[in-house]
C-alpha cells in the first residue's frame, strides 16, 4: 500500500484528483446516485455513515447533498486527501468527523450504514478480509455496505482483454493514448483485483447476507450487502 500513500500524498496529484473520478469511472456519477439510494432505502432522516476511503470527498458531498440530516465518519490514511476532502465539501463539513488512519482507527459505535467506493482495489487480499470484516463489526444489524472497485474475470486472458478495454476507455475519456497504457500497466501491476465471485465470497466470509450486485462498469463492479 506504500506506493498508493506516495500517490494520494502527492500535492499535485491530490490537486488533480476530483477531476479523475467522474471521467475514468463508467458511470460515476449514476455510481454515486445509486449508492445514495441503497442507503436511502434501509436508514431513516437522521443516520450516522461510516465511509472508508473518504479522502477527495466526493462521495461525501453527494449525500450531504442529498440528505441534509445524515452525518458522516470518514476515514482514510491519507492526510493530504482528507485536506481535499474538507475543502470539497465546503460549508457542508461540519456534518462529517474527517480522521485520518484505516479501519481500526474508526469509533466501534455502531453506524446505520458504510461506503466503500473505489478504494478496496488498494488493499491486499487478507488485508481487505480484515477490512470488511472490521467494517460489518461497525455496523447496526441489517445495516447496508456499498462497495464499488476493480473486479474483474482472471481466466487465461480475461485479466488482459478487460484490462485493455478500460486502457481504451481511458483514451476515448481523452487521455492520451501513451498515458492510457502505462495507466493499464500500472493498474496490472500495482492494485490487488480479483474475481467477481471472489469479492462476493469476502463479504459473505465477513457476515454480510443478501450481497446483490447493483452496478458494473467495464472493468468496475458495485455490490450492496447487509449487516
């Protein structure tokens, strides 16, 4: 995870960073619309939201947008991207507590809902079990957990034909075609995907039942799951 913490900790990339999100993610905005109602649907007017992996604040802003009564825990290692994270959400700060550190480092009260949007690709395979499970012990009984990230088929050329597709993403996005592929490389190289059912298995391992599949953009997956 070292090399990710050099990246979000990077002044110009954090600088860049709440550009990236709505042109390289399929759909993100829709992403973040339906997240919102997945939570809508199981917590009243007034919740209390854990969200991992909160730096930039985009997911933040878009339910304190939509749900001027939720408040908000947001938890994410780097501190230069929580500082982002304030800023983008402006005057509506007040409403989320922003600490820096990882699932550990959260309350143990229990939240009426999390969200873990495009931030688990970064974790390696047992690291994220943990994770998920610390999550589920976070929530209230029946509470929702969003997640959305990289998940994708690992068959003999599957990882390489859906790589390859969101390199082509990336460029009809306007990166440039050289940019786009050393972005794939480093996606191969440096991210921990794995398999659609794979990711599934990990949320049932860690207690969650009913684990639905609401979103798939090219090589982006996005489950609902309940505590």
């Amino acid at each position: 995870m070292n090399e990710h913490m050099d990246h979000f900790s990077n002044p110009q990339a954090v600088a860049r960073y709440v550009e990236g999100p709505p042109r390289f993610v399929p759909g993100y905005n829709a992403l973040q619309a339906m997240t919102t109602l997945l939570i809508a649907e199981r917590v009243g007017e007034h919740a209390g939201v854990l969200v991992l992996g909160a730096g930039g604040g985009l997911e933040l802003k878009a339910f304190a947008q939509t749900h001027p009564d939720w408040t908000f825990h947001g938890v994410d290692p780097s501190a230069e991207m929580l500082q982002l994270a304030q800023r983008t959400l402006g005057p509506l700060a007040s409403r989320a507590c922003l600490q820096q550190g990882y699932i550990d480092d959260a309350p143990e009260g229990l939240f009426d809902a999390a969200a873990c949007l495009l931030t688990l690709h970064f974790v390696a395979l047992q690291e994220r079990r943990c994770t998920v499970a610390e999550v589920r012990r976070r929530l209230k009984p029946g509470a929702p957990f969003v997640v959305a990230h990289f998940s994708i088929p690992q068959d003999e050329g599957d990882r390489a034909l859906w790589l390859s597709r969101y390199a082509a993403f990336l460029a009809a996005s306007g990166i440039e075609i050289d940019k786009a592929a050393n972005a794939r490389a480093a996606i191969d190289t440096q991210l921990t995907i794995l398999t659609p059912e794979q990711d599934e298995a990990i949320l049932s391992e860690a207690g969650f039942s009913n684990v639905s599949l609401f979103y798939a953009g090219f090589t982006f997956r996005g489950w609902v799951a309940y505590a």
